[in-house]
C-alpha cells in the first residue's frame, strides 16, 4: 500500500472523528464530491474535508481492517478507492 494512501486514510479519519463515532461515509458520494472540489482547484485537505461533510451519514458502524500493521475503517479505504478510480491524477 503506498505511503500516500495511508496519509490520506490518517487526514480523512481525522476530519470526521470516523474512529471516535458511530458513523460511515458514503464512498461514491465522497468520491464524486472530492472529485468536483478538485477539479475546481481546491485544495487536496479542504476538498477532503467537504467531500466528508456531504457523505459521513451518523448511522451506522464502520467495519475496521488492518492495512500495514494499522487499523483503519473500511469505509475510509473505499471511499479514497472510488475517489482514485474516479479522478485519477488528482
């Protein structure tokens, strides 16, 4: 897994407490809403941080897994998964 992936796990799961409350994020919402703030030239941090506002839903318990040694919640992983086959390059 690169080293970039596993920042943006650690930035995103930041912004939303995911791992403090119950809660998922809707992976093609944030997905989609990523892509369009980064095509608008927002920045990687602030398009990160709205794409969480529009799809963090606070029903729901997020499934953990473990990436390199680090627990991490699932939906997390598939949202920044549908954001890089979405806008690749971004």
């Amino acid at each position: 897994m690169k080293a970039s992936l596993l920042a943006a796990l650690a930035l995103v799961g930041s912004i939303a407490g995911v791992s403090a409350t119950a809660g998922v994020i809707l992976p093609n919402l944030y997905a989609s809403e990523y892509c369009s703030f980064r095509s608008l030239g927002v920045s990687e941090d602030e398009a990160m941080t709205a794409a969480m506002d529009a799809s963090y839903v606070d029903s729901g318990t997020a499934v953990q897994v473990t990436i390199d040694g680090r627990k991490v919640d699932a939906d997390v992983v598939r949202a920044l998964q549908a954001a890089n086959r979405m806008c690749p390059g971004m």
